[in-house]
C-alpha cells in the first residue's frame, strides 16, 4: 500500500478517495481539502505548513523503510534473531 502512495507522490497526483471526498464536500456547499488528504491533517495536528515535497520524502523514505525490511527480513523466513544477537534457525508449527 505505501508503494502506491509513493508513487501518487512521485507523479504529484492525490488519492482518488481524497479527490471524491473533496468533489462530493465542494458539491454540498462545503469546502474541500486543498491539497491531499494526509498533508491536510498532519498540517492541522501540528500547525505546521511543510511544502508538499517534504510529504512526499517522508513517503519515499518510509517506502525505502519498508523494502528494506522486506529485503532484510523475507516474508516468511525461518530466521529468527535472539535477544543475545545469534540467529537460529525456527522451526515452523505445523499446527
């Protein structure tokens, strides 16, 4: 899921449920988000205005997080790390 948000990031589009939101509030009188969503309430929360490139490295770091984790630690892998710091090999239940 975070690779799809980095990439809406990367070609600087807004989720398409941020986009229906915003039509359907503007269609009901009210007023919609001006810019997408999550920038929208992390700016309200901390009353900060970061401009919108900072939300997209924070996207494009947590992706990198993510793959990494991914690369490091499979999805799946028997390895387990032991809190003295040697790995061994976990056998899975079958049951």
């Amino acid at each position: 899921m975070i690779l799809l948000v980095c990439a809406e990031a990367l070609v600087r589009t807004s989720c398409p449920l941020t986009s229906l939101e915003s039509a359907l509030r503007l269609s009901g009188g009210e007023i919609g988000y001006p810019r997408d969503f999550t920038g929208y309430w992390i700016d309200w929360l901390i009353f900060y205005s970061a401009p919108s490139w900072m939300f997209t490295a924070v996207y494009l770091t947590f992706g990198m997080l993510v793959l990494l984790t991914f690369w490091y630690v499979p999805v799946g892998s028997p390895v387990s790390l032991k809190p003295d710091g040697n790995t061994d090999i976990v056998a899975k239940s079958s049951g």
